[in-house]
C-alpha cells in the first residue's frame, strides 16, 4: 500500500530548506492537514541548527488559494460554524503564522501562482516575498463572502503598502499583479515564471550567510518602530547597539571590512 502523499514536502539543501505546498490539485488550500504539517516542520525547523533560511512556496500553478470552502461544515460539537472557525483559527493558523513571524532564520515566499484570501496572509507573514510574474494577490474576503481578510492580511498589508492600498484590496475584488505589488511595496520582486525558484535560492542563500541573529534584530526593530516615538526609536537603537557591538559577528565584520574580504559569520 503506498504512503500517502505529505502536505508538505521538505528539502534541505546548503544550509536553505524548502517547504512546498503540496495540494496543487487544489490550488494549495489551506487545509487543516496542511496547517497542522507546516506548523510541525516550521517547529523542526526551529531546532534544526543546520538550517539557516528557508524558501516557503506551492507546487503546481498557485501559491495558496486559502481556505476550502468546499469542506467547511459545521461540526458534531453543536457549534455554528462561525464558533467552530474560530476556534481552529486561534488553535491552529493564528499560530501558524506567528511560528513563520518568530524562526529563528530568514523566511523567503516565493508565490509562484495566485495568493488568495488566506494565502496572501501566509505569503506575507514572510521576512521576503517574491513572486512569479504571472502571480498575483487577491483579497475575496468581503466583496465575495462579507467577512474580514484573516491570517494577518489586515495587520501586514497596509504596513507594507499603506492603508488606502489596504482598503482598495479589501473592498474592490481586484486581483493585484506581481508587478504592481511590487510598485506599492508589498512585495520585494518579481521574477520570471521560469526564474522564481531560482531567485527565491539566490536570495535565500544570501540571507543564509547573515549573522544568525540578523533577521530577528530586524523583525524586533521594524516592530518597535512602529509603536516607539523617534526618541524612543533613537534609544532603542542605540541599546541594541550597546549589546551587539560587543558580540563576535560584529568583531569579524570589521575584520573582514578592514582585510578586504567578505565575512564569514558562523550558524546559529
């Protein structure tokens, strides 16, 4: 009897993992099973110190089409399937986009195809987001189904493209293109269909080589500047510079500015 297929397909290759999407049959739903897969990889990713990046993507022609609407029912529980949706989102997706928010290592999405409702959540819960050419995102939430974007769309998308682009998103049942997205900041870039894995590697590669720590200090200050005053934002940073200065990757990036070479900072 054959196993059966993983929700989620794993590779790890020179330090970068790629964690595929593996329901193209569907467009890449986010599934409960999947969920549940994703979250568990992403948790051995946590403790994995030979990994230090990973690429997030979907096999086949979309990215993640977000929730299967096909298999939402109420359960045996005598919950409404409001009560029942919340509770697996706060159980379980809340979670999981939290668990990609705070690795320990660079996360790239490399939306290969359409990244609807939850999806553009999932893709944007990433440090880098690229995307095929032919991708694009696509909020249905309130023009097809009269509830709120979800995953973090709300909270993500106008922090990357400011609130007016948020709105339009949400209320005009538009699909934005890779290109445009990248014209309003929501995403790092786009590449040729044939190229994006390619890119989304090069990428990734370099942020691999990064002082281990690096992305966690940019997520905390990005963050922190977000609720912070510019004198608390001046003050928060030069803490931060108090402690990092005198950490070993700093000694060998001036070592390696002053030699001429590039650094070699070590793993996690």
């Amino acid at each position: 009897m054959n196993a059966p297929q993983p929700y989620v397909l794993y590779a790890l290759a020179d330090g970068v993992a790629t964690l595929t999407l593996n329901l193209p049959a569907k467009l890449n739903p986010i599934a409960r099973e999947l969920q549940v897969e994703l979250r568990d990889t992403l948790e051995r990713i946590r403790d994995d110190r030979a990994v230090r990046a990973v690429i997030l993507t979907g096999a086949g022609k979309a990215f993640c089409v977000g929730a299967d609407l096909s298999a939402m029912a109420p359960g045996g529980e005598g919950k409404s399937l409001g009560a029942q949706t919340a509770e697996w989102m706060q159980s379980l997706s809340n979670p999981l986009i939290e668990t990609l928010r705070t690795l320990p290592v660079p996360v790239v999405a490399a939306v290969n195809g359409a990244a609807a409702g939850a999806g553009v959540g999932l893709a944007l819960a990433a440090d880098v987001t690229v995307a095929a050419r032919s991708a694009y995102f696509y909020l249905p939430f309130l023009p097809k189904l009269g509830i709120v974007p979800d995953l973090g769309c709300t909270w993500a998308i106008p922090r990357r493209a400011g609130r007016a682009r948020a709105m339009g998103m949400a209320l005009l049942d538009e699909r934005l293109g890779a290109e445009q997205a990248v014209q309003w900041g929501l995403i790092w870039a786009c590449a040729d269909d044939e190229q994006l894995l390619d890119e989304a590697r090069a990428i990734a590669q370099r942020l691999a080589r990064l002082p281990a720590h690096a992305v966690v200090e940019a997520r905390e200050a990005f963050e922190a500047a977000e609720r912070h005053t510019l004198a608390e934002q001046l003050h928060y940073e030069s803490e931060r510079q108090r402690e990092l200065i005198d950490r070993p990757s700093f000694r060998e990036g001036v070592s390696a500015f002053l030699q001429k070479r590039p650094p070699t900072f070590p793993g996690r």
